[in-house]
C-alpha cells in the first residue's frame, strides 16, 4: 500500500546519476517513505537487492526476494518503487575479483528460491537483504546479524547491510 498516488523523485537525472555509478555485485537498498512496508520494517531502510548485471535489454540487472519470491528485475523497477536508493559496493580485499563474481553466480543460483515468510538464516527460503548476506558467503560483508525485528533470532535486515564493515555507500540519493 502506498499512502500518495504520485511517482516517487527518482525519475529522470536522478536516476542517471544512479545508474551510472551502478556496477554487477553492488548491494542496493531502498525505502519508499510513503509506502506501509516501509513503516513496518525497522530501520533506515525498507528492501535490500543485488546488481548481477548492467543488461537492461534483457531485462535482468538485479536480483531481488520480493512477495513473488525471487525476481529478476531492472535498476528503474528499484527506482520506481522508492523515494530513496543507496547504491553501496564490497570494500575488503578477500571479497574484490573473483569473490564477487562468485557472488554474483552464487546470487543468480537462488533463482528458485521462495520467500521466506519466517525470517530464518539459510538458504532453504530467503528474505531480501538474506538473499544478498547469503550471495556474499561466509559473512564477508561483517554485516551485523541483529534482532532488529523482534523476532528473537538473529537477523540480517537492509539497515544492517548499511552498517556491513566491508561496504561503503557509493551513492545516497538522499544526497543528491
């Protein structure tokens, strides 16, 4: 549900100046302020995904766990849906190269995974910022595992992946 019938402020050169900074295996997170999930979701940020590619013709740039489970989607599908994006990149030197194609491929091979609805840590069903945790394995992001959610287990949310020691913001659209 969103609360406004108006299109979000990513449109245009805005979303040029995103996209441009854009590269395979950045993790993206974003929020639409205006929207009930958003509001329900602790933290910054509402939904977290991952550049597997930079081929809008086909269709297939990011990777995502939505409601339909694992999606295959577009850069502007993110835009279009938030009023903030974060475009954020692996910093640390075991996750550069090889690491992160591996984790592009590693990301890709969920493709049949389902949503999971209980929020628990494997691969079995993932939620979207687990999508991504899982894609980088062994936690190389340090990203902190919280309970954030008051779920009573350890959980990895979109705002946790902000806080990752080994990702540093490459773009805030709240910045521009």
């Amino acid at each position: 549900i969103r609360f406004t019938t108006y299109y979000t402020t990513l449109r245009g050169m805005k979303y040029h100046k995103l996209y441009k900074h854009l590269k395979p295996g950045d993790v993206i997170l974003s929020a639409d302020r205006k929207k009930l999930t958003t509001l329900l979701i602790p933290g910054q940020f509402s939904h977290a995904s991952m550049c597997v590619s930079l081929d809008g013709w086909n269709g297939w740039e990011i990777s995502e766990m939505t409601h339909h489970d694992y999606t295959k989607s577009c850069f502007f599908d993110i835009c279009k849906e938030s009023d903030r994006v974060v475009i954020m990149r692996v910093i640390c030197q075991p996750c550069f190269g090889e690491h992160v194609e591996q984790a592009i491929e590693r990301c890709k091979s969920y493709e049949h995974a389902e949503y999971d609805t209980e929020f628990t840590l494997g691969v079995e069903s993932l939620y979207c910022s687990e999508l991504v945790f899982q894609s980088y394995k062994d936690n190389c992001l340090q990203a902190p595992l919280d309970d954030l959610a008051g779920l009573g287990k350890p959980y990895i949310s979109p705002t946790g992946l902000y806080h990752a020691k080994n990702l540093k913001v490459i773009m805030d659209s709240d910045t521009l």
